[in-house]
C-alpha cells in the first residue's frame, strides 16, 4: 500500500536524511518520476561508481537541462559527493540532485564535503497520523509505531518489526563495521530500548548491558548519527538553573522501540503507554517541523507544568507565535 507523504519536493537541490524503511525510495520515486536514477544499494552501479566516480558526470551530461538527478543511500559512497559538486559548479542550476541516505555518521566522520550550502537538507520519517488519516487505533500505533511496511501489511506487523530490527544489526552496524563488538552493542540496544522515553543515567546502562561506560556513550552516537534515535535535553529557564537532572533518549519509533526491547509478542503493559505516548508524540512534532520548516528545539523540563516531560517552549522555539 502506498501513502501520500506530506513533504513537498524542494525546488532545488537538496539532501534527504531518514532511518531505512521509513520510505524514502518511494516518496523520491513518486515526485520524481522521470529523473535519472543512481541506486547505491545496487551492487552493480555501486562497483561501478566506486572504480571511476566521473561515471557519474558522464551519464547525467547525456540528459536534457533540468533533469533531476537522485542518488539513493549516498552515504555508502561520500566521495562522489566530490563529483556531484564539481558537476553543480560546472552547470549551475542545470541539474538538480535530490541525494539521500539513512546514516550521516560516514559522512560526518570523514569530513566529507556536504556541497558548501549548494543543497538544503530535509528530513524523512515514519508514517504520520495524517498520513494515516487518522484511521488506525492509537492502541495499534503505540504497539506496532508507523512504519510504512508495518502499515501496510498489519497482519505481519511482528514479522515485519522482527526482521527490521535484524537487518538494521547487520546492515548498518555490522557491514559498516561501526562497531568490533555486535554482540555488546545488541545488549547494550536492548538495554537502551528498555530505558526508552527516561531520564538516561548512563554508567546504570553500561552496568545493565555489561559494557564499559565510555562505549555506551560512543553506542549512542552510533544511534544519533544511524537516525535511530535522538536525545533530548533539559529544558532550562537560566543557564545556572537545571529543570531535569538529565536528558532522555527517544527512539524514532513506538513499534522498533518495542521490537528492540523484546516485547513486541507481548501486549502493552501500563508502565510502557507513557514513554511510548511521548515517543509517538515526539515523531509527529519533528514531522511537522521538518514539513513546516518552522525551526526551534525540543526539551524537556517542568516548562507549562511538565516536569520531566517533552515540551515546547514557544517563545524560544518559535518566536512567540
């Protein structure tokens, strides 16, 4: 089944950033139906691209002016970021490039030239409620979260999450070589899950998962940098006043949450609706920002009376609009 996503097709380039299986491909096959298409996932252009990356320039110099050019999943290859912007200094505005991808840390971590300004960034997420239309149970949405595949097919809404969390392990962590250690860094992930939507205390994580506390912390940047989760932080009024004694982490969904914890085949215990609530919540606001391109900040604090939970500071996040 497919879904009509809210994101509206920038008008120049730009870089599209999302966890895998939050629909990307789709959305990018949908709004750009007739561009000229570079799927790095395929071992054949990938191989292909990674021995002469002016490949690159000499397929998009056979189209006409105004083609679109799309590079799925950049990250597996950041140099040839170096060739789409030698490409957009010769041609300016001739070819746009829609480039996306479900993990910046490679590229963060080699520095790698993200265009100098040449393309804008958005963001990609799970399915919202109104791109739901608001038809499936909050019960269901707290138990399975909003993939677009989990939506689709209900009936292996378990199956689905089961495997997504299996494939995230060995994809993204295990061929991308991010950490020596998966069987640590899976105990750590459960553990993580567990604690999802709460105040983080991180050396209690290292105790729980068996794992030395510098690489908790270096297993979270894995999760920040993957897009798998986002921390947030204390809300604070002054600079020398703390509202919340420590941030909380936030996977980027209640059904991975769950999956990930180990109690995806169980039914939702009373304990878990709250931190899960706040999880689905969280996604929905950083969708609409990211559609709204409102900008501002996420906290957490006793801001309007919620002491340690997700708030909004208008003033501060939106101008006092």
């Amino acid at each position: 089944m497919q879904y009509k996503r809210n994101l509206t097709l920038p008008r120049r380039s730009f870089f599209v950033f999302g966890p895998r299986g939050t629909g990307k491909t789709t959305w990018l096959k949908t709004v750009l139906p007739q561009a000229l298409w570079f799927d790095l996932l395929d071992t054949k252009t990938f191989l292909g691209l990674s021995r002469d990356p002016s490949l690159l320039e000499k397929r998009i110099d056979a189209q006409p002016p105004g083609t679109w050019v799309v590079i799925d999943e950049v990250q597996k290859l950041p140099a040839l970021l170096d060739e789409v912007q030698k490409i957009m200094g010769r041609f300016p505005d001739k070819y746009p490039f829609a480039l996306s991808g479900s993990s910046a840390r490679k590229l963060k971590r080699l520095g790698t030239n993200l265009l100098a300004g040449r393309a804008i960034n958005r963001s990609f997420f799970p399915l919202t409620c109104s791109e739901l239309e608001y038809k499936v149970p909050p019960e269901s949405l707290l138990q399975f979260g909003t993939l677009p595949s989990v939506r689709g097919d209900g009936e292996s809404a378990r199956d689905i999450l089961d495997a997504y969390v299996t494939n995230y392990l060995k994809e993204e962590i295990q061929q991308e070589a991010l950490t020596k250690d998966l069987g640590s860094f899976s105990r750590f992930l459960e553990v993580a899950a567990l604690c999802n939507g709460q105040a983080v205390n991180v050396s209690n994580i290292a105790r729980d998962a068996a794992v030395a506390r510098p690489t908790v912390q270096r297993y979270f940047d894995v999760l920040i940098h993957t897009l798998i989760g986002v921390w947030i932080l204390p809300w604070k009024k002054k600079a020398k006043i703390k509202e919340v004694n420590h941030p909380k982490f936030y996977f980027f969904d209640p059904g991975v949450v769950r999956a990930v914890s180990g109690l995806l085949h169980d039914p939702i215990e009373k304990s878990e609706k709250g931190p899960l609530l706040e999880t689905l919540v969280l996604h929905e606001l950083r969708a609409w920002q990211n559609v709204s391109q409102c900008g501002g900040q996420f906290f957490l604090g006793d801001a309007f009376g919620f002491r340690g939970r997700l708030c909004l500071d208008p003033r501060k996040n939106f101008g006092g609009n």
